[in-house]
C-alpha cells in the first residue's frame, strides 16, 4: 500500500484513462474515415455534374445546328 491506498486501486485509476485515451483514440479514427467518405462520395456527386453538364452542352449544341 502507497499512503494507505490499496495497490488494485491504482490499477483501476491507470485502467480508466488507459479505456479514456482508447476511446479518445477511436474516435478520431472513425472520425477520420467518415471524413474519407464525405471526400470520397463529394467526389462522385461532382463528375455526375461535370458530365450532366457535358451532355447538356451537347444537346444545346445539336439543337442549335
């Protein structure tokens, strides 16, 4: 015992912010990965607008001649 504390009681502080900083640490990681994703599928969503885009010019083009 350190100043009248039993040994186990320490383990249980060091087990708390051990579970804390895992915590802390998985969910900047999940955070991480939806941000991955928001990129990704942002991504996606602007080619289908360039190329809606693209076919839209074309069908003017061919109307217009």
């Amino acid at each position: 015992m350190i100043v009248g504390v039993p040994w186990w009681v320490f383990m249980m502080i060091i087990f708390i912010f051990l579970s804390g900083y895992m915590a802390f640490r998985a969910m900047r990681a999940e955070k991480q990965l939806e941000h991955q994703f928001i990129e990704r599928e942002g991504k996606v969503y602007m080619e289908r607008m360039e190329e809606e885009r693209k076919h839209k010019q074309d069908r003017e083009q061919h109307v217009s001649q």
